[in-house]
C-alpha cells in the first residue's frame, strides 16, 4: 500500500450551510449603508500585492471592501479581485477543521480532528525526524505573509528550508538577472516609475490583465499623460490595444529583438553616454558583441520588419531616461530568461534610466524594528548546498529543486510544511514528483483555508482563518512614500478555523519553542514594533494605513557619482560574474523550440484581472466574473480544426496530456499559430463546489520544462497542444 | 431637472470588471444578476486590430422609455434629475419596462420586482461618486453633473470625441464613451 | 471583422440572452382580449340593428364567451406578474405615457360592458343560468335594466370594442426597443384579428343559417383584411430602422422563418381563406368547420410571434465569453 494515498477531501465533509434565501416579499430593501456600519482596515491578500483599505458591515453582515486612500498601492482603489475579497471570507468550500489521515481497514482517509491533537501529531513527528536525522530536515513552502510565522517556528526547531515558488516559477531570473548588472533587484511592488515615464516598453507583460494594483494605475496614469506605449505580444493583449506601437512577435524571439534594440542604440549613437560614462562597464564588450544583431537579422527571427525596429529603439531613446523598459514579473519562459531579463537590465542601462526620473526609481520602505527573539539555532546543514548546488547563483530556494530533494530514502529534506501554495497547480509537470515526495516524506502538512489540491498529500490538514479573520504582519513594503499598514480581523474567524500565528504559535509550545512566540496575542508583538516608530496598534486600527517621510532620495543626484553593489562597483553590462560561473557574460539569443507540426500550436498563457491564479476560482463573486478560461485561437486555426466560437474543446499536449473541457474563444487577439489559456482553471477536486471542472489548466500541459541554467527557473512556453473537439476526445 | 452623466475612457479601460465588483458589493445585488457588465468590442484582421472596453449599464435616459411605459409609476426619477429608480412597492412586474428598454439594462429581482442601476443615488446624495466610478482603478470613469460647465464630465465631453450607446432611439442616453 | 462580447459574464433571468419578460400569459390575454373586443362589437352591432331574433347566437349567447374570455384574461395577466404582491398598484395610478395604464382602466370599462351585454342576453341565451339570477330581487333587477338599457350599453360597447382591440395592438407597438412589434400597424391588426376572432366563435356555435351565412362572409372579409394588414406591416418594418429591418429579416431566411409561414401564415391565414372562399360559393360541408378553428389558431400564433419575435429582437445582442449557464452553480 501507499503511504500517503492521495485522498480527495469529500464534499460531503464540507457541510456549510448556505443561509436559505428569505423570500421578502414586498419589503423594501433599504438602501445601502442606512443600517449599522462597522469599517475594520484590512490589508489584501487576494494577491500578494497588499493593498491597504476598509471592510464595512452592515448590520453584522459583509458588505464592501474598498481601498485606503492614504495607500499608495491603491490609492483608494481595490482592483476586481480585492474588491471581491470577501468572497474569500463566504465561500462555503472552505476548510473547516482539521484533519488528520487516518487508515482504517486498509482504506486511508481523513478524519476530523481536534486542533490538540493535530498539534501533537506535528510535534510528536517533527521529533522523530529531529531524533532520526536531524532538526534541519523540514522545509517550508510558502506564499502570503503568514508564512513568515511558520518559518520562525522551523527557524527555532532548528530547519532553514524554505521556497516560494513565486521565485523558480515567477519573477526569480528577474531579480538575478537586474541584481547582475544594477547590484539590485526590482523588488517588489516593482520600482518602476510609470507615473512619470513617457515611454514604456512591455516585453510579453500584460498589465492590466495582469492586474497588479499600483503597477496599473501607475501605467495608465503614463497612458493618460500621452506615454508612448510599445508592446511586444504574439497576442494583442489589452496593452496592445492601448499602444503606439505592437511588435506581434513570433513566440520565444524576444532576445533577438532586445539584442537588435542595443544594436540600433549603440550604433545610432542614441544611448545616454554621459550616464554610461559615468555609472556603466562593459560598453566595448557590448558594442562588439551587438554588431551581428542587426534588425535585418532580427526580422528574420522574430518577424518584426527592421524599420519597426529601428522607429522603436528611437522612440525610447526619444523619452529617455524617461523610458521603462518592464522587467515584467512572470518571466520564466524559455530557459534563458535570467539572459532575457539581464538584456532588459542592459537596455535600461543604455538608455540611462535606472535610477532616474520615469525610469526605475529607489523605492522607501519604514526602518521597522523587529520584535526581539532568541538566537536561532546555528544550521547544522547548508540546505541550498545540499539540494540545489548547482544553481550556486540562485539566491532563494528554487521549489522543484527542493522538492526533488524530498523524494528517496537519503533525500534531505523528511518534512514539509506547505502554507498557501497549491504545488500541482503551481509549478508545472511536478504532480509525478508530488506523489513520490509524499511517498517518502515522513510529515506533510498543508496550511491553507481552502481545500486545494495539494491536501490530498497532507498527513494534517490546518485551516486556516482567511485574511479577513486575523491579524497579518505589518505591511511595510517598499513604495514611492514608506508605509506601514495593518490587516485586522473584520471578522470572527469562521468554522474552526484559526490565524496562522496562533497555528505556528501552538506547535513551537509543542516543541518547547514558546519563547518565539512570547505573546498571548499576536497584537502584542505589532503594538511593541509599532511603537518603536511612534505609532500603536490602536493608532493603526483608526486609521490603517500610517505614512511616513523618505529619508533618502527617489533617483539619482545629476552628475552624482555612485557606487553599485556589484563586481566591479559599476553597471555591468559585461558579467565577469556570469562568466566566472561558466555562463554568457553578454546575452545571447537562442532559438526557441519549434512546433513540432502543423498540428500543434504554441501553448501561451497568463492572467486575468478577476483572477489570482487558481485561488480566487471558487470565491463566488470571482467566480461570477469569469467563471471558466477560454482557450483563444485565431479563426484560421479555427478553421483547421473544424472548432467554432463557444464550443468545448480538449487540449492535448506533445506528450500526449489532455486537460478539461475549454470553451473556445475564436478571435483576431491571437496569432494563428498559438493558444491562450488565462492560467488557474481546471480544478479536478469536487471539493471545490464552484472551481471543480471549469476550464483548462495550463500547468498540467506544460510538461517540456526549460530549466534556466543560472537560477535554476522552470521555463514553462516551451509546451505545444492541439485541439480535440469534445464528442471526438477519448 | 438636473442631468448626471457619467463618461466613460474607452482609451484608458483595462476591462478589468472592478465596476461590476464594486456595484454588486456595494449595492449588495444577488448572485447570478448584473446592473452591471463590461463589453469589449474587437475590430479588424489580425494583426491590424482595434480593442475597446466599455462598462455598461442603465444609461439614465434624459428620455427614458422604461418611465414612460411603466404603468404603476413604479419608474420614477430620482427628485429632479434623470436618476432613473424603480420602486418595489409599486412594481408588479408586469415586463412593460423591460419591453420598453433598448439596453435591456433591467433585471428581475428574485422576489419578482425589476431593479437596475440606481447611479448609486444614495451615495450621490452624500457627495460620493457611484461605486463604480469610485473603485476604478484606472481612473477611466467619471460622474458628475453635465449643466455644469466645469464639472469634468463636462470637460471632458467639450474636449474629446464621444459616443453614446444607441443615441438614435431618441432616449438621450447619458452614460457617455470617449472613443 | 466586429468582435464585440460580453467580458464579464451576463445571464440575468428573462433578459439574457433575449428578453424573455412576456410568455404564454401575456400572448393568451392578448388573444382573449381580441376574442372580448369582437364579442363587444359583433354583439353590439345586432342589437343596434335590432337584428337579435335573426343573429340570437351572436345577441345573447356570445357575450357570456366573452365575459368569460375577459376573465380569463385577467386571470392569465395575474399569473404574469412577478410580483404579485403589489398588483393593485395598476389602480393606484394613472399614467398617461404609460400604454399599459389605459389599459389597466380600459378593461374594467370592457368587463361592465360585456357583463352588461351578457346580462341583456342570458334570459334568452342561457334560460338556465337565467333563472337562478331571477330568483334574486336584484337579479332580476339587473337583468332587467340591461335588457332595457342595451341599445346605449351597446353603443358604448362597439367603442369599447374597438379602443380595446387598438389597446392590445398599440401595446405591442409602444415598446420601441422590440422592433418587430413596433410597427404602427398592430393596432389594426390586431382589431382585425380580434373580430376575426370572434367570427370564427359565432361560425363555431351559431346554428341560424343566416347568421352562419353572415358570419363565413364576415370571417373571410377580415381574414383578408388581416392578410393585408400583415403583410403591410412586414413592409412597414422592411422600411423601418436598422433594427426593424434586422427584425423582419427573422421571418425572411432568419430562425422564424419556418415558424412563421408553416405555423402561422399557411394554416393560420392561407388555408381558412381558402375555404371560406370555396364556402362562399355554395354549401357549407361540415368538414370546413376546420375554418373557423384554424383562425382562432391563426390569431394566436399571431401574438405569440409577435411578442416572441418583438422580444428576441432588439438592439443590442451581446454574447457571453464565458458559459452563462454556470452561473446557475451560484443561484
């Protein structure tokens, strides 16, 4: 028998009750607001964006979130899913208790469970695997801030292990590839400065289907003032349709057009010299490496004819250094995406705009004291050394390296926690590994509040309150203006479900570690740090969102001389570094892989605005919205495959995968040769009532990874399906 | 009476459906209805193409049918304005509104009563934008008042090209779409 | 290429994705109140020509079928209202712009009209609902006042009839978003329907040779009358607005095109014309009693195309991206 069956937590264990509708009758309704309002400031965290606002009640009841003016994430504006967040509060699909799996005449299953005896379980097993190989053997999976107090309670047990798959699977070759050549990431909220630009280049970023708060606003803002917007997108994404200019590439050639782009700027002589004289390495390197890139070579791979690329490079040289070229923020796409992104550094640099006005800016966050704790134990084990050696210049854990670092009997890592990441839906190809990690796991454990996929594999299932039930850390990202905002519960945490700090605060008592957590309530340790900066938790609770002067400046002094923390102190257009490590210390292009027939069609995807991944599918007032992804073909391609507008529709990948039904969207958006899927759909768990079944999900068909050799990140635009009409699918 | 317009930046929507969040929270309008929805309209061949998003809803008619055909009064204007309401207490349901509307931007409440965009006249009472416009986070809806010369709908109806929807049913739509 | 769909998804009950507001309640009180209008004016128009010994069906017994149609009627207009609970509101107003309003007070004219004129008629037509009436004081009162009083009642009535039929039809024309139901000519149409209508009850229950004579005659003339008037009133939306064309292009190729000739104007119109034209000349057989029946068929296809097809048809048709129906998963 298995060890760990995956089991399906059965709908019929998840017996909400649906309040029955009232029948009224002729009564009025009153009018909105007109009852008892309460207003609790809350902090987002339908994404990971944070914004700061309010939530109202009426009468007792959830009615409204709206943004915090004071905040600059939102300036007082939620996006579509922050204001639907309190669907994440109602959704009747929620975890209610804890669970533990239990066998029972050979049949495993999952058996209610007392929070008292979950916690000793956890204990009981983080014991014996510190007994039998050692107290650095669990890792955490995290995503969300309240992640932060489980890693504080492995860091105390002794366990450094930690990934966010938003690293290998997101935004990590950009934070490698801007910190190689800047000596410094773009953070996040990114430190674009769209407000002022006058040019913005979007290279396969599609913001505002992409609906990241302050980043949109910021944007459209540009877009009002009459920026010039240039995008680079085989579909014609919203941003498309609001630019200048669309460079309709062909899939996975973007590094041809980047290197013809610095070979326009440098042998038009339109780059900023004065910047690059002052602040920049490597121009000779560079200037010698770009001449073969001409734009007459780069038509040929990516289709864009030369003269477009030439008025383009002229364009941004034209507003610059009031010109963003976006680091965009899903980037791991073909495998050489730390390169794309270092040439994306190394056009930004050209053009002089890091660290000026409409370019890149230093974003502030508040100098916030943390809340003093014992010493951590010293780790007994480099655990990135152990699992993920080769990828020496990964700076964080790269999650499919760690989770093949779970599988086997000498694998590192005996223990997982998993807070908030539904893995099989997140990282792509990985459901095979899944299921041998949670073979030789010996403690699984899954923090969330819905009952996602990835519980399948726990031994214990902790659910957790939603934000709106719990105090959350101090919000304290950085922003143009620092600030600091808190989340506090607008309600009474629902069913059995409870704040993570009281969940990672109960097991470190477990395991003698209470002094991490030296507080009865969380409140305790925000009031102690808040009051180091002259504010208290009381003040946060009046007004939510606490601003604070900056205390350094947003761009650089003119003619101010700098150093970067990198090499050799400059802007390294050239990487000694990249080159030390065996890599291309200049980028360069490398064809992408091809369709392998007529048949099979590019397999692209991305966001949409009603969404955040697959987490916001079954939140009702989401769901609404967009309540299944449609799978975009061009009428051509429509055509081949005798598929029609609203049609259901298969997808079979090369290696044979097939998803869930998908509708089909026959337009002109898209390239004939390609598919667009928004990612997130085609749940398979009945457990979630509303998300089980709607549409497909691109990560099941993205099984060809390509691995980016620097930071290790899971290129995912390598994949390629065909269309199977439903009445023909097996 | 008093116009209210509301005009809407066809150029700067992002099609997100913050609008049609917003109403339904702020309105609290049960699930599986709208007051209102975002249309995304696509012109061209690929890949020469034109995008633009509208949010649409009840338009306020300066001459609206749905009031005229009602026989109940149900319908009636909000004081003197081109509010459009309808009144629970004095609706039956009978459809004729429903009929009468070219936008078919009515709806049945579960309870058999028609409802629509109120242009959040409680919140227009208290000096706020509908909660539409207020939640936008593009910044590309705007409300006011259309005899005030200044008011930014006005601005920005003086300044930019606009459209209305289906301006030749003579109902004098006033939600406005710069174009 | 116009690509223009609906992004966030819309399925509002009865509106989406057509409006759907007026079912088989609305098209049967249409259809009944036609049936009353005929009743008032045939009825109205053998007493004033004092030809009720010759015409006793049409005299005294028709009107009981109309009162009878009328309630129903009302019957069927109540069950339409989603909203029950406030129905007397029709009678706490008076709209003028509001077509449905005059219609509200019209009927309760219409309903003392028919009921007097049935009144006038039930000691002759109907001797066994008459005599329980008569047992009654003011039973008999009654009865005698409307039998003294029908010649005025009857006035009042042929205009009553004729206002009542116009209503129905005018109803349909005042809702300017349904464009196939918007044309100027319902309200004759739907007169003409009305009186056909009626005809083809008399047809059904006279048994006086003269008035079944009479009546095929009258039968026939206004089912050519309302051939003409439909097919005026498809050419009037043929030259209508965009939305009008794009309406009667539903029964022109479009998804009513079988419905409408096969169902309606074939059985309903063509085939009655043609035996009342064969019956014309000579004996009427038995089996042509088909006639009257398919044009009381006929007239109601009529109004239900109508309110189907004015309601499927308007100005903005948006489709959904995303599958309306899942929406039901939340209802």
């Amino acid at each position: 028998m298995k060890r760990r069956e995956f089991i399906q937590l059965s709908a019929t264990l998840s017996a909400g009750a649906m309040a029955p509708v009232a029948l009224t009758g002729c009564a009025e309704r009153p009018l909105p607001g007109t009852g008892e309002v309460v207003r609790t400031p809350t902090v987002c965290n339908v994404c990971f964006w944070r914004c700061a606002g309010t939530v109202s009640t009426e009468n007792g009841r959830p009615w409204k979130i709206e943004g915090n003016p004071d905040d600059l994430h939102s300036t007082g504006r939620f996006c579509t899913r922050g204001d639907g967040g309190l669907g994440m509060y109602t959704d009747p699909d929620r975890l209610k208790q804890p669970m533990i799996r239990v066998t029972e005449n050979g049949q495993q299953r999952f058996r209610p469970a007392t929070w008292d005896e979950a916690f000793d379980y956890i204990a009981a097993k983080m014991n014996r695997i510190k007994d039998e190989h050692g107290e650095d053997r669990l890792c955490l999976f995290s995503h969300g801030p309240g992640g932060s107090y489980f890693r504080r309670m492995l860091t105390a047990f002794g366990s450094r292990g930690y990934t966010q798959p938003s690293f290998a699977q997101c935004r990590g070759p950009r934070d490698v590839g801007f910190a190689l050549t800047f000596g410094e990431g773009v953070g996040s909220p990114d430190r674009t400065d769209m407000e002022n630009s006058r040019c913005i280049v979007l290279i396969g970023s599609h913001l505002g289907e992409n609906l990241h708060n302050s980043q949109v606003q910021t944007w459209i803002s540009a877009l009002r003032k009459g920026a010039t917007l240039i995008t680079v997108d085989p579909r014609f994404s919203v941003a498309a349709g609001k630019s200048k200019h669309w460079l309709p590439i062909k899939p996975g050639t973007d590094m041809a057009l980047l290197l013809a782009w610095m070979h326009v700027l440098i042998n038009e002589g339109l780059y900023d010299a004065d910047y690059v004289d002052r602040y920049v390495n490597g121009l000779d390197k560079l200037t010698a490496h770009v001449q073969q890139f001409t734009p007459e070579w780069a038509f040929t791979q990516t289709g864009i004819r030369p003269e477009v690329i030439r008025e383009t490079a002229r364009e941004m040289a034209k507003a610059a250094p009031a010109t963003v070229v976006h680091p965009g923020r899903h980037v791991t796409w073909y495998g050489d995406d730390t390169q794309r992104s270092r040439a994306i550094a190394i056009l930004t640099a050209l053009l002089g705009s890091w660290g000026r006005e409409g370019g890149y800016l230093a974003m502030e966050n508040v100098n916030l004291p943390r809340y003093p704790l014992p010493d951590p134990p010293a780790p007994k084990n480099n655990w990135m050394q152990a699992v993920q050696g080769e990828y020496p210049l990964a700076p964080a854990g790269i999650a499919q390296k760690v989770i093949d670092g779970s599988i086997g009997d000498d694998a590192f890592f005996k223990g997982w926690f998993v807070y908030g990441t539904n893995l099989g839906y997140t990282i792509p190809g990985v459901t095979e590994k899944l299921q041998q990690a949670a073979q030789s796991l010996d403690l699984f454990v899954v923090v969330d509040t819905m009952p996602y996929a990835i519980t399948g594999y726990a031994d214990v299932i902790l659910p957790e309150c939603t934000y709106l039930e719990r105090l959350d850390p101090i919000r304290n990202s950085p922003e143009r203006e620092p600030s600091l905002a808190v989340n506090f519960p607008a309600f009474e945490p629902k069913y059995d479900s409870k704040p993570g700090w009281w969940i990672a605060k109960h097991i470190a008592e477990r395991l003698g570690l209470g002094d991490w957590f030296p507080w009865k309530d969380y409140g305790e340790e925000l009031d102690w740090q808040l009051r180091q900066v002259g504010s208290s938790l009381d003040e946060m609770r009046r007004i939510g969102v606490k601003k604070f002067p900056r205390t350094t400046p947003k761009y650089f002094a003119p003619n101010e001389n700098r150093q970067f923390n990198t090499g050799s102190g400059k802007i390294e257009l050239h990487s000694d570094l990249l080159a030390d490590y065996g890599h291309d210390p200049l980028p360069v292009y490398t064809p992408p892989p091809t369709r392998p027939d007529e048949k099979h069609l590019h397999l692209n995807y991305g966001r949409a605005a009603a969404h955040t991944f697959g987490r916001t599918i079954n939140n009702p007032t989401l769901f609404e919205l967009m309540p299944e992804n449609t799978a975009w073909v061009h009428p051509v391609a429509a055509g081949d495959f005798g598929v029609s507008n609203g049609e259901y529709v298969r997808l079979k990948n090369q290696d044979g995968v097939e998803s869930l039904p998908v509708r089909i969207r026959v337009t002109q958006r898209i390239r004939p040769d390609s598919v667009y899927l928004v990612h997130g759909f085609g749940h398979k768990e009945s457990q979630l009532g509303l998300a089980n079944g709607r549409g497909a999900d691109d990560q099941g068909l993205i099984t060809r990874i390509l691995v980016d050799p620097i930071m290790g990140g899971t290129g995912m635009r390598g994949n390629f399906v065909t269309l199977i009409p439903e009445e023909a699918s097996a | 009476m008093i116009r209210y317009a509301m005009v809407i930046d066809t150029k700067l929507c992002i099609g997100c459906g913050d609008c049609v969040v917003a109403c339904k929270t702020e309105n609290k309008v049960p699930a599986g209805l709208n007051r209102d929805w975002v249309v995304e309209a696509t012109t061209g061949t690929y890949p020469n193409l034109k995008t633009e998003f509208r949010s649409e809803r009840c338009n306020h008619c300066a001459k609206p049918t749905c009031l005229y055909a009602c026989p109940t009064a149900a319908t009636y204007r909000w004081e003197d304005t081109n509010i459009v309401l309808v009144d629970p207490n004095k609706c039956t349901g009978c459809g004729a509104c429903i009929a009468a509307c070219p936008y078919d931007a009515r709806l049945i409440m579960n309870e058999g009563y028609v409802s629509k965009c109120t242009f959040c006249h409680h919140r227009v009472e208290q000096g706020l934008d509908p909660a539409c416009v207020s939640s936008c986070p593009t910044r590309c809806m705007h409300f006011g008042v259309l005899d005030d010369p200044n008011s930014t709908v006005s601005k920005l109806l003086a300044s930019r090209e606009h459209k209305a929807l289906l301006d030749e049913t003579g109902n004098e739509p006033q939600v406005y779409f710069l174009t | 290429m116009r690509e223009e769909i609906l992004i966030t998804t819309r399925a509002n009950p009865k509106i989406d994705p057509n409006v759907a507001a007026w079912g088989w309640q609305v098209i049967a009180d249409l259809f009944l109140v036609g049936l009353t209008a005929g009743a008032l004016i045939f009825t109205a128009m053998v007493i004033l020509g004092r030809k009720e010994e010759n015409f006793g069906f049409t005299a005294k017994r028709l009107p009981l079928i109309g009162l009878i149609s009328i309630g129903l009627a009302m019957t069927f207009l109540f069950l339409k209202l989603t909203h029950k609970i406030v129905f007397w509101r029709f009678f706490g107003a008076f709209v003028p712009t509001a077509v449905m309003s005059w219609g509200a007070w019209l009927l309760q004219l219409v309903i003392l009209a028919i009921l007097l004129l049935t009144l006038q008629g039930l000691r002759g037509g109907y001797p066994a609902l008459a005599r329980p009436v008569d047992k009654f004081r003011l039973g008999t009162w009654a009865l005698d006042w409307a039998e003294r009083y029908r010649r005025p009642v009857a006035w009042a009535s042929v205009v009553l009839g004729v206002i009542i039929a116009f209503y129905t039809g005018t109803l349909m024309t005042s809702m300017d978003a349904r464009p196939f139901a918007s044309s100027g000519l319902m309200a004759p149409l739907f007169l003409t329907s009305g009186l056909a209508t009626a005809a083809a009850v008399v047809l059904i229950g006279a048994r006086a040779p003269e008035e079944r004579l009479l009546f095929s005659r009258v039968l026939f003339g206004m089912v050519v009358f309302k051939v003409l008037l439909l097919a005026l009133t498809l050419a009037n939306l043929a030259n209508g607005s965009q939305v009008q064309i794009e309406s009667v292009q539903m029964v022109f190729g479009g998804e009513y095109t079988r419905l409408f000739w096969l169902f309606f104007v074939i059985p309903g119109l063509l085939v009655p014309l043609a035996i009342e034209a064969f019956g014309l000349r000579g004996k009427r057989a038995s089996w042509m009693m088909i006639s009257p029946v398919l044009v009381l068929y006929g007239a109601y296809m009529l109004r239900q195309l109508v309110v189907d097809i004015g309601q499927v048809s308007g100005y903005l048709s948006y489709v959904n991206t995303y599958n309306p129906a899942l929406l039901d998963l939340l209802r």
